[in-house]
C-alpha cells in the first residue's frame, strides 16, 4: 500500500467531521507532514481514501476521503518478498 503526507492541518473539527469512523477518538488532529496509508484510489485518482494512525490490521484512528491536493504521495518502497 502507498504512504502520504498530509499537505495541510485538519483541526479536531474537521477531523471529527470527516472522519468515517463510528468509534472516534476524542480532540483527534492532523498536522502537516503526518503519515497515511491510501487503501483506494478514487475518482479518476483525484481522491484517495486514507488512513492516519494505523492501530492494527483492522483499526485505525482516522479513515476518510482526501483529495490530491491536501496528501502529497509518497513513492512506494518494494519489498522483500
């Protein structure tokens, strides 16, 4: 899966309100420059669904749709097999 940095700050509101998790962290913020794993490409890859703060296989602390201009993609790294 890729990795991307957040381009620009989501305070807790916008976090809260965006978020498309049931169960939600409390005063959750992202800054710039914080980590994500894109799960899907969206829209003719103008939209990307994201995940911050990866708790597990299946948890994390925030899922939702980000647009290209506020994730900068970062190259994907091989791995080993």
């Amino acid at each position: 899966m890729n990795k991307a940095l957040l381009s620009r700050h989501m305070n807790e509101r916008e976090c809260a309100q965006r978020n498309a998790l049931t169960n939600r962290p409390a005063a959750l913020v992202l800054d710039v420059g914080t980590v994500g794993t894109v799960l899907d490409t969206l829209d003719d890859g103008k939209a990307f669904l994201v995940e911050f703060g990866s708790c597990g296989p299946d948890k994390c602390e925030w899922l939702g749709v980000l647009y290209g201009s506020e994730l900068q993609l970062m190259p994907e790294v091989p791995r080993a097999a």
